[in-house]
C-alpha cells in the first residue's frame, strides 16, 4: 500500500484525462480518414475535383495529424507510469522498514 497525496492522485488523474483527450482525438481523426477512403471506393462515376482533393491531399494529412494524436497518447502514458514509478521509489509502504 502506498501513501499518496492529493497532489500525486490529481496528477496521476491528470495524466489519464490527458490520455483519454490524445486518443479520442486520434480515434475521430482515423475515423475520417476512414470513411473519405470508403467513399472514394464506393463512388460510381468520375469523381469531382473536391473529392480528389480529399483523397489524395486531406486523407493522408488528417491521416498524419491521427498518428501523432496516438504518438501523444503515448507519451503521456509513458510520463504516467514514470511518475507512479518515482512515487513507488519516493514512498515508503507500511511492509517496508525505516531507510538506515
């Protein structure tokens, strides 16, 4: 069992919300650039300049922006569990003996 402060739970808090944030926001970016390629599969005809536009220059940009959403998500998790791992350092439990 670990003693935490208030200060420590609300950053460890802090840092999940963080994560929820970058991957919703990289789910709904990858959801676009899905459903412009399903259109450009599904398009009967010859396609009109606006939907060239979208498959060839937003699709791959919007597709970038998604990536680095998830790079982002990533990152504020890896600070996560480095901050639970300086608190475990920092803490001293119950089962542990006084430092000499």
């Amino acid at each position: 069992m670990f003693h935490l402060f208030d200060t420590e739970m609300d950053s460890i808090s802090a840092f999940n919300g963080q994560a929820l944030v970058w991957s919703s926001l990289g789910s709904l970016l990858l959801n676009i650039v899905a459903a412009i390629l399903i259109g450009y599969a599904f398009v009967s005809g010859p396609m009109s300049e606006m939907g060239l536009l979208m498959v060839y220059k937003v699709a791959p940009f919007v597709g970038v922006l998604s990536l680095i959403c998830f790079a982002g998500a990533i990152y504020v998790i890896c600070r996560k569990k480095t901050l639970i791992a300086k608190i475990r350092r920092e803490t001293r439990t119950e089962a542990q003996p006084p430092p000499r």
